[in-house]
C-alpha cells in the first residue's frame, strides 16, 4: 500500500498527489511515468511522474478527472492509501547537450513539460515555455515555469488570462523573429502537438513529442498505445509506452492516433458516469 501524503485541487478538475514510494522517487527522471492501481479492484492506468522528493521519497502525479478511475482517485484524500505504484517505466526525455530548449505544453500536459523544463534549467539551458489553457481558471502550474524559464508565455482560448489564441502563436512568432532552438518539446493534447509540429517544420527545429495521451496499460501488451512513424519513407509501429512516450514529432502519424484515441471515448464517459452513480449511492 502507498501513503497519500499531500493533496492540491489545482483547479476544479486537476488533481495534484504526492505519493510516498521511495524506491520509485530515487529512480524516476522526468518523461518517465508509473502505473497504479486505487484498489484491489481497480484498474492499471499509466500516470507521468511529475516531480519527485528524493529526501521524503514521494512522487508527484497530477491527473485531470476524465474516466471512472481518474474520479475515483480523486475521492482519495492525505493520509488514505492507494493499493499499487509501480515504476518508473519508459525512456526518460533527452535532454544531454541542449543549450536552448523551448517548452510548450496544453492544459494538464504541462504537468509533464514542467520537471523537464525544471531539469533543463538546473543543467543551465536557457529554457522558453509556452503553455496554453482554455481558460483563466484551468491554468495550472504558472509559477513552476516562471521559475525555470528565462520567457513564459501563457495562453488561453477566450483570452481571460495572459495572451488569447493557441501555443503555436508564439512559437510561429519566436522562429520567425529568429529565435535558433536546439529542439522544441511539446506535451499536451495530440491535436495541439501536431500543430506544433507543423509550426516548426519550415524552420528545422528538431521536435520531441510525448504520447503520453495514447497509452493505456503502460506495457506494450495492449496494443492500444500504438502509432506509426514514417521513417525514411517506409513505416514502422511502435509502442508508446515501451519505445517512448518521446517520439520525433515529424515522424508520428498524428491523425492515425487521433483516430484511434477517438475509440475509447464513449466507453470512458460510460464508465465515469457508472463511477458516479456508485458515490452518490454510497453518500
């Protein structure tokens, strides 16, 4: 069993856990994720580790609430336990040798970007995030990346905070202007990582893209984590979880993925509903 040790509501549908694992907090890098189980009963779900205490042997997760699981967890509070934590699995993000590294996240993908953007800094890159929200009050984690970046740009859809429009804004104006990055690494919605692919390919600007929002069981055994890449013109399956979750963003064929994540939406409102009911039926 592994302890809750704190707990933060970092707006109304993203949870914040610290969890004490020590084994996992001396191993774990950023990019690379766990997976857990709430209950005996429950479900294997891959979260990305989003930071760790070595010295109190926790390890950070923040999750957005979209399926039976993810709501269940959420019932969780300090001090209550979760019955598995396993890890730390997959590639941890390279980041050896860069110099400039802009960071672009969407919504709580930039619970993924920050601890690299926070290693990238404390290995003296010159680090330039641009995260993007729907909105003011889904904004999370400003003062993580203040903290590590040398210029943050933060945007949202309706303009109620920081600048409006999309991340690719930005990133379209920074390369134009000039800006040289060593790579771009983009985490967050798979809609917004393609576009900022897009964004950067006139410009050459190498781009790592992690797909974590495709995996499902975290082993490779499942099958639902796979993508294809176009490398040298022929195509090659890979699997998220066991050969990423960083990928080169101009070799993944993001519509593919889409099309495929699109599948397990009706089963996952079903479910959550499912979820709900239970609690206010046990209230």
């Amino acid at each position: 069993m592994y302890r809750i040790s704190d707990k933060k509501e970092l707006n109304p549908s993203v949870v914040e856990l610290d969890i004490e694992a020590p084994l996992v907090a001396n191993k774990a890098k950023p990019g690379q994720f766990i997976i857990l189980r709430v209950d005996e009963e429950g479900e294997r779900v891959p979260f990305t580790v989003a930071g760790v205490n070595k010295e109190n042997g926790t390890v950070k997760i923040i999750y957005q609430i979209v399926g039976a699981t993810t709501k269940k967890l959420s019932m969780k509070e300090k001090g209550d336990y979760i019955a598995d934590f396993v890890g730390p699995l997959g590639v941890a993000t390279k980041i050896d040798g860069l110099k400039k590294v802009c960071i672009v996240g969407g919504g709580v993908g930039c619970a993924i970007a920050m601890p690299i953007a926070k290693a990238l800094f404390e290995m003296g890159a010159e680090v330039t995030s641009i995260i993007g929200f729907r909105n003011k009050d889904l904004v999370i984690l400003e003062e993580e990346f203040d903290k590590c970046s040398k210029n943050l740009f933060i945007m949202t859809d309706d303009g109620t905070y920081g600048e409006k429009g999309n991340v690719t804004m930005p990133l379209k104006k920074l390369l134009e202007e000039g800006e040289k990055f060593d790579e771009i690494i983009t985490i967050g919605p798979l809609i917004m990582m393609k576009f900022v692919t897009q964004t950067a390919r006139p410009f050459g600007v190498p781009v790592t893209v992690s797909m974590n929002p495709i995996m499902i069981d975290g082993t490779g055994m499942c099958g639902g984590c796979r993508l294809t890449l176009n490398i040298d013109g022929k195509k090659v399956t890979k699997f998220a979880c066991v050969d990423g979750p960083d990928f080169d963003g101009y070799q993944v064929d993001f519509d593919e993925a889409m099309s495929r994540g699109r599948m397990y939406g009706e089963f996952e409102r079903h479910a959550y509903e499912e979820s709900c009911n239970l609690f206010k039926k046990g209230e």
